[in-house]
C-alpha cells in the first residue's frame, strides 16, 4: 500500500495570500532595519577597513620602486662587484626600504659647502674660480628617501565619496548575515522539514566556499596580480600614481569574483539534482567544462591573464570536486513517499 505523506510537512496549517504579503512586509522591514544598523556601524569602522584595503596596494607599490632602486644599483655598480656583493647590496636596500632619486646640484654651490664642512677657508678653488661665484655647473647626485607612497585622490570630494563607499559596502556585509536569516524565515514558511534540512546543510558549505574564494584574492592574489600590472609601468618607464576611488572598484571586483566562482560545485550539484545534467556528462565533457571555466574567471576578474588563471586553476579542482558531491551525497527523497497520489 503506498505511504501517506507525513502530516508534519504541512506543520497543519495553511496561510492565505495575504499572511505570505504581510510576512514578505515583516522580513523586508527587519532586514531593513538591521542594514540601517550595519550601515552606521560601517560608518564608525570605514576608516579601519580602508587602511586594510589600501596595505596590499601600497605594500606593492613600495616593493616595486625598491625593486626599481635595486635594478638601477646594479646596473650602475654590478660590472665591478661580485655576486655576493650584489647580494649583500641588494639586502641592505630592501631592509632599509629606501629609494633614490637624482637632483642635481650647482658645482660652485657643492664646493663651497664642502668648503666650509672641511674648513674656513675661502681660497680659490682648483678651477680658478671664486667659492661665491656661480658658474652654472651642475653636479646629478643621488637623494635617498623613504618609500612612504599613498595612494591619491585628485579632486575635492573623492576622498569622501571613497569614505562613504567604504562604509556602505562594510554595513552590507555586517548585516548580511541578519538579512540572509530574515529572508530565509519567510522562505522556510512555505517548505517541507525534509527540503528544510538541505537548506541547513548547503549554506553554510555556500558561505564558506564564498570566504574560502575571498580570502585567497586577498592573502595570496592581489600581490602576484598587482606585481604583474606594476610591471608594465617600468617597461613603459611610467610612474604609478594610483586613486584610492579606482583601488577600492579593483579590491571590491576581485574578491567578489572569487568568490562567486567559488560557488560552482553546488551549482553543478544544484543541476544534477534537478535532472538537468548528469555525472556522465560532466565527466564526458570535462575539456568544454575547463574551456567554459576560463571563460568565466575571465569575466569575473580585472582584465589581466594573472588573476584569470589564479582563478581557474582553483575552479578546475572544484569542478571535479563538484563530480564528487553529485556521485557521492545522498539524492534527495521525495517528500510525498513512494508511490503517492495526492488525488
């Protein structure tokens, strides 16, 4: 005799149209809410994440005129020094942190500043000259300096719509959690304990594949990816001069990216579950898959082939992780049992 479905599903009751509106009502008004509350609270905290979102760029931009300075030392005395005197060089400039520049000094000016370093004297220099007189000579000497680069910003209100940028997409992210779980409550209303349960399970594996994708933009892409778009301003002998407004777009983009493209095992699980695409055919079909990913990290990345393939290549291991989830986790059992007709 075929089962019955467990009361418990329909929890015995019904709600009209107007209940779910006034519900919808409720969870918007408390999801609202709580973003009001994290917004202020972004406010508060804007100045904190911005000195966060700015130490990988400014790290790299420090790194690269050092890298600059070493460069241009050993080309000027690396013909005359010994490898280990590069080294130690090089070692010395980088735990220092300085950089270099040239201005050129007035030779009658030097001399007569190294005139009164050494002594009082006020003979004549070797040249014939007088020490007063200038000769508009010119002497190029090095002047070093510390790598305190900032990032910029070029107009009156770029720095406040920086600040107010910041704190908006900082209070959304406080108050995400709150606004997932309000709406989650209105949705949860109209499911099945059984279809409750895999909401249970899958999001919190969603939110930390999501974590998972950001944090590797952070700590281990944005270094490589910035390096390599540095890059390109020494081989155009360009200098970096780089806004906190167009930054904040690239830090924002990239994470998020990741992020998202992190999410691709549970789409694959979510279309084999539906009867859309089988494990056959994601087997079958794993070169077009890998093709489609590289498609896809190329959109979901700033436009540089480094930060495309540190994205691929992870989302490459997840497809076929994705294979694993859809041959291995249980399917879902119908909530109505075997064999009902519910006529």
């Amino acid at each position: 005799m075929p089962r019955l479905p467990n009361e418990d599903l329909f929890d015995g009751r019904k709600m009209s149209f107007g209940e779910h509106l006034e519900e919808l009502r409720t969870a918007l008004m408390r999801s609202l809410y709580g973003l009001a509350i994290g917004v202020i609270l972004g406010f508060v905290f804007a100045n904190k994440v911005i000195d966060v979102v700015v130490a990988p760029l400014e790290d790299s931009i420090r790194e690269y005129y050092i890298d600059r300075t070493v460069e241009n030392l050993k080309a000027d005395y690396g013909k005359g020094m010994s490898a280990e005197e590069q080294a130690t060089l090089e070692s010395s400039i980088r735990e220092q942190g300085r950089v270099f520049e040239f201005v050129y000094l007035e030779r009658t000016e030097l001399r007569r500043v190294l005139q009164l370093a050494g002594s009082e004297s006020t003979a004549a220099t070797a040249d014939g000259s007088e020490p007063g007189v200038p000769t508009f000579d010119f002497v190029k000497m090095r002047q070093w300096r510390d790598t305190n680069y900032k990032t910029q910003s070029i107009s009156m209100t770029e720095g406040f719509m920086s600040w107010m940028k910041v704190g908006v997409i900082s209070g959304l992210t406080i108050a995400a959690p709150w606004i997932f779980w309000q709406l989650w409550i209105f949705v949860a209303e109209g499911l099945y304990p059984t279809e409750k349960k895999y909401i249970y399970m899958y999001l919190p594996f969603s939110l930390a594949l999501f974590f998972a994708g950001a944090s590797l933009a952070y700590f281990f892409v944005f270094d490589p990816v910035l390096g390599f778009l540095l890059s390109f301003n020494e081989t155009m002998n360009a200098e970096p001069n780089l806004r906190i407004y167009e930054w904040l777009s690239f830090f924002l983009l990239l994470p998020l990216g990741f992020g998202i493209g992190f999410q691709l095992p549970l789409v694959m699980l979510f279309l084999n579950r539906i009867g859309v695409l089988t494990v056959e055919t994601y087997i079958s079909q794993w070169r077009i898959s890998i093709l489609v990913i590289f498609f896809a990290a190329m959109l979901l990345t700033p436009a540089d082939p480094q930060s495309m393939l540190l994205l691929a290549a992870p989302l490459t291991i997840l497809y076929f992780l994705g294979i694993l989830l859809c041959k291995y986790l249980p399917q879902r059992e119908s909530p109505y049992g075997e064999g009902y007709d519910p006529q």
